[in-house]
C-alpha cells in the first residue's frame, strides 16, 4: 500500500476471527505505548472503567502490562508482532512456550479475560513482500493447537489483523480470501478513528464528527451492507503516541481519544443516542515538574538555530509545527521553543537535553499559547513500557497500521468506502 501526503484520512483495519463467538456490548480500544512516556497501566485500567470500555486491543502481550487487567472484566487482546512469526511457524514448541507464558498463566480465577490472540500485525501488507505469507498461517495454527492443548482453544480466538481492502478485492490470490468467502467467519473493525493533528485535515472538530456519525451507526446494530450484523470495534486509538514512525504521516502521532497524559481531547456520543460528554480523564497521573525548555530570547545570531532545530525535531517530535497543525501559527521564536521543550520533554527533562549549544534555557512559566499547548513530561510508568518500544519499532518504517483513504473527498466519502453509512 502506497501513502503519500495527500492521501490519508480515516483508518480501518479488520479482524477476521476464524470462528463465531458472542459478541459482548460495548466499545474497544486499542492502546498503543510507542511514546517518549506511557501513562501507568493502572491509570488505563480506570480510564477504561470510568468511561465504560470494556475491550482492550494490545500490540504485544508484556505480562507485566497485562496483569493489571486482572480481575477488571476487560476483554483483552493479545498481539504476537510479525517478527515472531517465522519462529511460531516453524517450532511448535515455541508456540506452546508462548501460550503458556503469555496467556495461559494469565486464566486464573480472577485473572485476565484474554479473549483474543492477535497473530501478527497486517502480515500480508506489500510493504513486506510477502514475507509474511508462508509463516503466518502455520504460526497461527501452532498457537491453535497450543491453545487447544491447554483446554483453553474454545474461549481464546485467534485471528489474523487484516487490511480492510482484504474484504473489498475481489483478490482470490490473497490468502485470506478464501476465509472472507466463508459463512462462520466474524468480522470484527480491529482499528478505526480520525486523528487531531499532524494533517490540515486532522483536528478536534473533524475528528469528533467522524466519531459521533460512527457511533451513530454502531447504535443502530446493523453492521454494514457488507456485513449484517453487530460489529464489534476497538477504536484507534486511546492515546497519542509520540514515537510512532511518520512514514504513513505526521498525523501517525495523533490518533489519541485521549492526550498522552490521558485528558480528554473532545467530547463523544459514545452510546450514538444524543448522549455527548467528555470522557472521564485518567486519575492520578503523575508528571514532572512544571518547568519547560525554551528559545533563549537574549541570542542575537541565529546562525545555529537551524542545525539545532533540526536535531531536535529528528529526535524529538514537531509533528504539530507543520502547515495546518495546532502550532503551526507560532512566532520564529516559539517555534523553536516548541522544538526544543518537547525534546527536553521526552528525554525526561533532562538538563543536557535544554542545551543546544547555549540556545536553549529551562524556564518555569507556561510556554503553552492560546491553541499550541507545550507538554510536561510524565513521570515512569516502569521499565518494561521504555523497554517495549523496540519491539514495535522493529516492525520497521514501512508498517501501515492503518488503510488510509484517500482524503479528496473527506468524511463522507470515507466513510461511505468503509461501508458505514
Ligand atoms: C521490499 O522490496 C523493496 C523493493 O525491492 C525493498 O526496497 C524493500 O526494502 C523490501 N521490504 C522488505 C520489508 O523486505
Ligand atoms: C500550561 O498551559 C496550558 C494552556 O493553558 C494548560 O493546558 C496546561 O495545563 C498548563 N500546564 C501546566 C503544567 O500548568
């Protein structure tokens, strides 16, 4: 799948699972940690309570993460990254390892609700060359059989994170076709949403129209013309995540429902009945001090403003800065102090990274403007979060975790391809 800058929008990615199951109310999420900070996952168990989601789609399955949903009810979703997949394909011994230390320890009484194992993530994508195509389907059935031998292969569904173009191609050469034509396969929208910012045509208003028609059509129960029948959905996404790769676009960064720190961003409907409220914020969430970095306004010579503004946009993250983005009206001056606080922020505020070869000074007032807000950093959520960023990353640049549509003719039109309205 090619992206280009102006070809983007509303995100779809289905799961087919291979079998019926009943389908619980209620909406899903997708919590993603490639941020400088998370937030701790027991500030997103009661996130997730206080606003009555109940399913939880993870991208990896960290038991240490995953034991905070223990005993909260949550439906979660495991996820096994696509460079796994060619070791479960080829060593049965291995995938009953993995079911035994990622899910099976995890089922005792009052333990996690895992519901879903999602095996790899879009593993067919032609960004991979079909690499994936000859491990997918034996990791799968592994983790199956594993499964099965555990006693557990009834409760716990596998499926296989699919591009929605899978179901709208008539590609009988794709592996998955077969599965799409078949009666007792359920369809589940594994990732959808509108980004706020990072795109001219990615902000608050956009995305809470596009949230409010999706409610309003979930509520109605009736599937798509594609699908008759109650789809189950995990939004994408609850959180902004700073690290994300921007290859697909800058708005990659911006698919939070929630800020990074978990503060609401807009109101929603999330019943499609006229009930519109801002989602309940994440409680006790501790961040660093109040202190910023920014331009030093006394330098006269900017000569090195440029080579540090580079540096600090390459490391840190000015996905905002751009053209038609939250901050993009800033003066010369608070451009280059946006740049330099949120990498000071994301290295943790660490005083070395407020240098910038004597540009920079470390203030205590507000840097925020009326429309661009100047982030604190959080404080560790633990070690295991810093430590799961790799593993996303080394999904490598060119994955698209999303179908992005083409954006020429906006809202409706994508909405009307996803078979929505
Ligand atoms: C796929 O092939 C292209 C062109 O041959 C290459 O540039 C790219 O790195 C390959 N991608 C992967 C994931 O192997
Ligand atoms: C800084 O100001 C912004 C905008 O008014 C506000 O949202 C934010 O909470 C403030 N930050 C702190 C740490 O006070």
């Amino acid at each position: 799948m090619k992206t280009t800058s102006s070809s983007w929008g509303v995100g779809a990615l289905l799961l087919l699972a291979l079998h019926l199951v009943y389908v619980v109310d209620g909406i899903g999420v997708n919590w993603g940690t490639q941020a400088s900070q998370n937030l701790h996952p027991s500030i997103i168990v009661q996130i997730l309570k206080d606003n009555k989601i109940g399913k939880v789609k993870l991208f990896d399955s960290d038991p240490w993460t995953v034991n905070f949903f223990a005993g909260t009810g949550i439906e979660v979703m495991l996820g096994i990254p696509n460079n796994q997949l060619a070791t479960l394909a080829k060593n049965y011994d291995k995938a009953k390892d993995w079911v035994k230390h990622n899910v099976a320890k995890h089922l005792y009484n009052g333990g996690v609700n895992i519901k879903y194992v999602a095996v790899g993530n879009e593993p067919f994508l032609k960004a991979y060359n079909g690499s994936n195509i000859d491990t997918t389907f034996p990791a799968l059935k592994n983790i199956q059989k594993a499964l099965n031998e555990h006693g557990i292969g009834d409760k716990i569904k596998v499926t296989i994170p699919q591009n929605g173009d899978v179901l709208t191609q008539a590609a009988t050469a794709h592996p998955l076709a077969t599965f799409a034509d078949a009666p007792k396969v359920k369809i589940i929208i594994g990732e959808i949403g509108w980004p706020t910012d990072g795109n001219i045509n990615a902000n608050v208003d956009m995305a809470k129209r596009f949230y409010d028609g999706f409610f309003k059509k979930m509520a109605t129960k009736k599937g798509s013309p594609l699908y008759q029948e109650n789809i189950e959905y995990y939004l994408f996404s609850l959180t902004d995540e700073n690290q994300k790769s921007v290859a697909p676009g800058d708005f990659e960064r911006h698919w939070g429902i929630f800020r990074y720190d978990g503060q609401p961003k807009f109101s929603m409907d999330i019943t499609g009945n006229g009930n519109d409220k801002m989602p309940v914020p994440g409680k006790n969430v501790k961040y660093l001090e109040s202190k910023w970095c920014v331009f030093n306004s006394d330098i006269k010579n900017m000569d090195r403003v440029p080579a540090n503004m580079d540096f600090a946009c390459s490391n840190g993250d000015c996905t905002s800065l751009k053209p038609g983005c939250s901050c993009s009206d800033l003066n010369q001056h608070d451009r280059i102090s946006y740049a330099f606080n949120n990498y000071f922020q994301m290295n943790n505020q660490d005083v070395r990274s407020c240098d910038f070869q004597g540009l920079a000074r470390i203030v205590n007032v507000n840097a925020s403007t009326q429309h661009c807000f100047f982030p604190i950093a959080l404080q560790s959520a633990g070690s295991k979060l810093i430590g799961s960023i790799p593993i996303r990353e080394a999904l490598g640049d060119m994955v698209f975790l999303l179908k992005h549509f083409p954006f020429r003719e906006a809202l409706v039109d994508s909405l009307k391809q996803l078979s929505i309205i």
